[in-house]
C-alpha cells in the first residue's frame, strides 16, 4: 500500500502548504506584535497629552485605554484578514454582541455616558460644594458611574451618575463670592430710616462683609405683622456661612439697640355680644 504513495509529491505539496501558511502566521505575527506595539506607544502619548490638558485623572485612563481596545481591534481584524477571514462578518458579530450588551446594561451604560460627560466638562470638582438630585453635599470622588458625596452631618452617600447629569447641578462654591439673603422685620411704629441706617453700620462694621459689591437694604414688604427689609451682603464663599450667623446676631442685637423692636405675629379678635 506504501508503495503506491509518491513521497516525492507528498513532500511537495507538504512544502507548498507550510511555506503558504508559515508565511501566513510569520505575517500575522508580524502585524500582531507590531500593531500592539503601535497602540501602546499612541496610548503613552494620548495620556501625556491629556495630563497636559489638565483632563480629569479619573478620564485621562479611560480614553487612552479605548484608543488602545479600538488600535487593537482594527490589528485583529488585520490578522484575520491575512488568514482569509471575512472581516465583514466578524464585524457583523462584533455589531450584534454589542448590541445585546448594551441592552442588557442600559441603566450601566447610562451612569457611564453621564460620568464621562461630568469628567469633560467638570461641572463641579472634588471638594466642591454642590446640590443635584435633591442633595446637597460635598464631593468626596467623581467615578465613572458614581458620584460620593459627604453631607452636611458627616454621612456618605453614593449618587448614580446619570441622576445627577440629568437634574439641574448648583455649585455653591464655584465663584469666590456668594450673596447671602435675609429678611429682618421690624415693627409697624418703628422707624424704617433708623432701622435702615442701623442695618446699613451693621454690616459695614462686620469684617465678613465685602465693600463691594456693596450690600442691598432695602424695603422689600409690608408683612401681617412687620415691615420686613430684605438684606443682602456679599461675602467670601468660604466665609458664607460664618457670615450668616454673625450677620443675624449682629443685627439682632443692633436694631434693639436703636429702639426697633421684633413683633411677634399678631391676630386680632373682635367680640360681638349677640
């Protein structure tokens, strides 16, 4: 039986397929080592470039390493092709699973998506004090699906990201200045430009309160119970609310002493004898 073979020819065509195929895998070896070497060299610059930028640290790692996933997919496809692989349909594959996973992670993708979006256009920082998704706290740490926050009483609290993207974000310490606004109401028989006047030293005596822009006293109703001034300083930020209380014991203690008194609400009832 072994000697209808030709060895001659089973020799040539064993050369024939391993010169065509060991050329193949030299090749796809060649475009797999180079390529991954390509991607890491432009992910280094991609993360020098958005150090340069100030990009958020939390980013910086993720952008450059999608740049990398996607170089390496474009070099597999590369390696396929030169094995004859179809790369229209691994593309097709690739298109369909990622469908199904983005269905199945919809709500995931979603705090993903917005903590990118908060990354790029920082809308508040780590430190910052800020109220969004009807909380207000400080910001501990910035995820990319999570935000921390510390509240006022010391507890901790993790907020999805796409909550806060999408409600209205207020940064309270974002500008170095911030208006405090109050109401104070003296007595119908007081006199209003003395408990004006009195207002108006208060506040320029009180060393949290900025000259400029210089504060509003003015008349703002005439109440059940009080004429109510409105009073409005400005402030350092970080100064708000140290501002706030000594504001309010200052002036408290200050209209007393110009004669202006504080009503209580009143109600009066009249009686009729049947």
């Amino acid at each position: 039986m072994f000697e209808d073979i030709d060895v001659a020819a089973l020799v040539d065509q064993l050369m024939g397929v391993v010169t065509e195929y060991g050329l193949r895998v030299i090749g796809a070896l060649a475009i797999l080592i180079i390529g991954r070497l390509i991607a890491k060299r432009i992910r280094k610059t991609v993360d020098k470039r958005l150090a340069k930028r100030g990009i958020e640290a939390t980013l910086a790692p993720f952008v450059s390493g999608m740049v990398y996933w996607l170089l390496m997919a474009v070099v597999l496809v590369a390696v396929l092709n030169g094995f004859g692989a179809q790369p229209t349909g691994l593309v097709a594959i690739l298109g369909a699973a990622g469908l199904a996973v983005g269905l199945a992670l919809q709500g995931t993708l979603s705090n993903f998506a917005s903590g990118v979006m908060l990354l790029i256009f920082r809308p508040y920082s780590v430190g910052d004090l800020i109220e969004a998704a009807g909380v207000e706290a400080v910001v501990e740490a910035i995820g990319l699906f999570s935000t921390t926050l510390n509240t006022k009483d010391n507890v901790k609290i993790h907020i999805p990201n796409g909550e806060i993207y999408g409600s209205v974000i207020k940064n309270l310490t974002a500008n170095e200045t911030r208006r405090v606004d109050m109401v104070f109401g003296v007595s119908y028989d007081d006199d209003l430009g003395v408990a004006k006047s009195t207002i108006e030293r208060v506040l320029g005596d009180n060393p949290l309160v900025l000259e400029q822009p210089a504060p509003d006293v003015e008349v703002f109703e005439l109440g059940d119970s009080s004429v109510n001034f409105l009073v409005r300083p400005w402030v350092k930020t970080d100064n708000y609310w140290e501002a706030h209380f000594s504001v309010h014991h200052e002036l408290k203690e200050g209209l007393e002493a110009a004669g202006c008194s504080f009503p209580y609400p009143q109600r009066e009832v009249h009686m009729h004898e049947m």
